[in-house]
C-alpha cells in the first residue's frame, strides 16, 4: 500500500479562479451552436464527429480505460504492460523495470474513453528512493470525447527524461502513479518500481 504521505504528493495542481464546466453529453456538444465555426474548429480538434461510436459494455461505468503502459527507451526495444491481463498491476509492482543510467526514456499509455466526453485527463507521478521523495511529476494529457470505430483507442506520449548517472543515483526506486481528470476522479492508481544500472540486465 502506499502511505498516505505519496497519497497527498498525489494532487494535481490547481489554477486560481478555474471552475470546471457545466457537464455536456457528446449529442449535447454535438449539438451546441452548429453554426458558429469557431466553435465548430473547437469541437472537431476534439474530434467530435457523426463517426459510429465503439460499441462497449453498458455495464462498464467507466468514462477511461487505461489499457497498456509501456516504457520507451532509444535504441531498445519498448517494454508494454498490457492492462488487460490479469495480475499485471501486481508485476508492476514486485517486477521492477530496469533503466541503464543516462539512458533517454519516456512513458507510454494507450486508453481508451467511452460513455461521454472526458475533461482534462492528467498522469501524476512520485518517485521515492529509500522512503524520500526525489522527483514528481505532472502532465496533462487533454480532454477526449469517446472513441469511435475510426479511432478505437487514443495513445499519449509523455515527456522524455534522462536517466541519473553516477554511483549515488543507481539503484532501486519506487513510484506511484495516477490518472485522474477535472472532476479529480481517480482511473488509474499504481505502484510501480525501477533499477538505474550501470549496464542494461
């Protein structure tokens, strides 16, 4: 489990004086001021469109699915979790990635959204090393209305980092992870762990 400490780092930051929105359904946004273009352009970079949605389960409630992370790094080849086999968040844990020192990276996730339009989706990130905390992160990933036949998943490529160099940085760190939107309703929380190494293993 993680402590609660890692539970309040977990917060994404706030802008002051931003409201979230009234929530709108996609046939609402759909909808909304057909004329007016400007709002047009708006809707269709959020793709927003006439395309055949993508059939899902009625009873899955859930408005994001995270379905693969993987960790790229240059020049290897790239190591994905797929989230839909059973027991993978538990191997995220206990099966630490493993990252050469230096070494260029970035994080990958592949999602899908269904149901209605999800406002501003971000990751954040905290990295302890023996119980203190040396890094966190934040990125937004944006707002993405479900997916549709044409488009059947979204994917988001995070910022690259470089590895820590030196025998003070190698060794094991741990982190955990959120997806959460405006609302600040949580889709994905995670532990996970890494190895900086002098070589690759």
């Amino acid at each position: 489990m993680a402590s609660s400490s890692a539970d309040d780092d977990l917060v994404a930051s706030k802008t002051e004086g931003f409201k979230v929105g009234e929530k709108k359904t996609v046939e609402e946004y759909a909808k909304l001021d057909q004329n007016d273009e400007s709002l047009n352009r708006w809707k269709a970079s959020l793709g927003i469109s006439d395309s055949a949605r993508l059939a899902v389960d009625p009873s899955d409630q859930r408005r994001c699915v995270i379905q693969s992370l993987a960790l790229e790094v240059e020049g290897r080849p790239d190591f994905v979790v797929d989230l839909n086999t059973p027991g993978s968040l538990e191997k995220l844990k206990t099966k630490p990635f493993t990252i050469k020192e230096n070494a260029k990276f970035r994080m990958k996730a592949t999602f899908r959204v269904q149901h209605d339009v999800l406002s501003g989706l971000k990751y954040l990130q905290v990295v302890k090393r023996k119980g203190i905390r040396v890094g966190k992160d934040e990125e937004m990933i944006g707002s993405y209305p479900p997916n549709t036949e044409d488009k059947p998943t979204y994917e988001k490529k995070f910022a690259q980092e470089e590895a820590p160099s030196g025998m003070m940085a190698r060794g094991h760190y741990d982190a955990v992870s959120k997806f959460v939107d405006d609302d600040d309703h949580t889709h994905l929380k995670f532990e996970w762990s890494f190895d900086i190494t002098k070589e690759w293993k």
